[in-house]
C-alpha cells in the first residue's frame, strides 16, 4: 500500500516523446519549477428571491503544464520553434579593434569569403566610428585598405603607428555548431509529457515517486529568451496546453507508487 498523504518537494523530471514513434526526444533534469494548472468553467442556474445559485454546470476542462528550466537546452528550443537543429558550419559575425603597426594590422580569425569585409572604419579616442575605408586590391592608397588572408594594410596618411581601427566580418564556425532558427511558417509542436516526481507520506516520512503522464501536450508559441547584466541567470519557460484525445477523455494520469516493489 502507498500513502495517502503526500507532500512534495522536489523539483520533478520531464521527459518529451515523440508522438508518431514513441520515442523519447529529451529529458530536462535541470528545471527550477515544474507545474499542472488545471481549470474549468461553471456556469449556475439562479433563480428564487435573492437570485441564489441553485445548480451549476461545469465545462470546458483545460489544463498547462508549467516548466522552468535552469538552463537551455537546444532540442527544446528546436521543438519549440517546430524547425529542426542544424549542426553545420555557419558564419559568424565579429567586430575586432586592431592597433596598427606599420601601416598593417592582423584579424583573429580568416574572413569566410575572400575581397572587401563589412566594414573597416578608423576608430575615434571615444570608440565611435571615424572614415570608412575603402577596399582595395591593388595598392594601398589614402582612405583604402587592402586584405590578404588576415593581413589587413593600411595607408600611413590614414593610421599612424598606435593607432586603431575596427573591422567588421563574417568568419566560418566549427563544423559541429548547432543553428537555431525562427521562421514564419513553422510552429511548436505536440508532444506526450512524463513528470518524474518525489512525495513524501505525511504520516511514516517515507519517500515515493510519482509519475504523471500527459498523453498529448501542445507547446506555446510564445517564449523568450532574455539577457541581463544583473540577478540571476535567465531562466527559460515552457508552457504546454493539454489536449483532450480523440477516441477518450483521459487528459493526465497520475501514480503513486512505491520504486522499490516494480517488477
């Protein structure tokens, strides 16, 4: 026998399924929060003196389960934004200031395409932006820069030796980056949900796990990702509606059982 009363504590584990194969599509073992809300509507039939409520119908049953997680996890931002991941080579963005020696100057990283970069500007005391430079492939005169490789060089009229510039430019990740991406036309999917949970008997003190199954959750289109300079590090929401199946009415289970008697 299993207890009867329970409290809880502990975070729970959320499992995602594939809906189609079955599969188990990730696990998310770092959440701060995981909840079910659960609601329905009543509408009451009043009458008498007063206008009391005398009897009420309920309808409308819905249900959310409410996650927080400590960190992101690629997969889910994936099923989140119904696209899938792609783990390729991409090009990145970067902005370098150089100090310039010599009328010339070296980039960090290779340019993923070869001729003009983004932009290459001299750099005022205060940071901002002064002339653009041109490029240029042959030789070097005012107001031009030439590249080759991740050689830049510059005119002496332009950059005097100390002096700094900035360059914009694209340069290639490493072939196992993962790319992420929002599009207009696709959206989060539905998934079958497992909560891994830990109650404790109110009585004995004894631990139990419980597990609560959604057989099929519909993930929110709306989220978001934010980033501060202050308090602690951001944390990421997901919210799923739970649907009703088609052939029942069965919504979520869930089991209390003791984990040391399983089969």
């Amino acid at each position: 026998m299993t207890t009867t009363q329970w409290g809880i504590r502990e975070v729970a584990l959320a499992t995602f399924f594939d809906l189609t194969t079955g599969k188990a599509l990730v696990q998310l073992s770092n959440l701060k929060t995981a909840g079910l809300e659960n609601s329905a509507e009543t509408v009451y039939a009043r009458g008498g003196r007063g206008n009391a409520k005398i009897m009420g119908f309920s309808s409308n049953r819905e249900g959310k389960v409410v996650l927080q997680d400590a960190v992101f996890t690629n997969q889910v931002l994936a099923m989140l934004t119904g696209n899938g991941l792609v783990n390729a080579s991409q090009n990145i963005y970067k902005r370098e200031v150089l100090t310039v020696t010599g009328g010339a100057a070296s980039l960090k990283h290779t340019p993923a395409s070869g001729g003009a970069l983004i932009g290459v500007y001299t750099l005022k005391p205060d940071g901002s932006h002064g002339t653009e430079l041109s490029y240029t492939s042959a030789a070097v005169a005012a107001g031009t820069y030439k590249i080759t490789g991740k050689a830049l060089a510059f005119h002496a009229s332009d950059l005097a030796d100390g002096a700094q510039a900035v360059a914009y430019y694209q340069t290639a990740s490493a072939p196992a980056s993962s790319k992420i991406t929002v599009s207009s036309d696709k959206f989060a999917g539905s998934f079958k949900v497992v909560l891994d949970c830990l109650v404790r008997d109110a009585v004995t003190q004894k631990d139990y796990a419980a597990q609560v199954v959604i057989g099929n959750a519909k993930m929110d289109n709306n989220w978001k990702i934010q980033t501060a300079a202050t308090g602690d590090p951001s944390a990421f929401d997901i919210t799923l509606d739970i649907l009703k199946p088609v052939n029942g009415t069965e919504m979520w289970t869930m089991t209390v059982y003791d984990e040391t008697l399983l089969a």
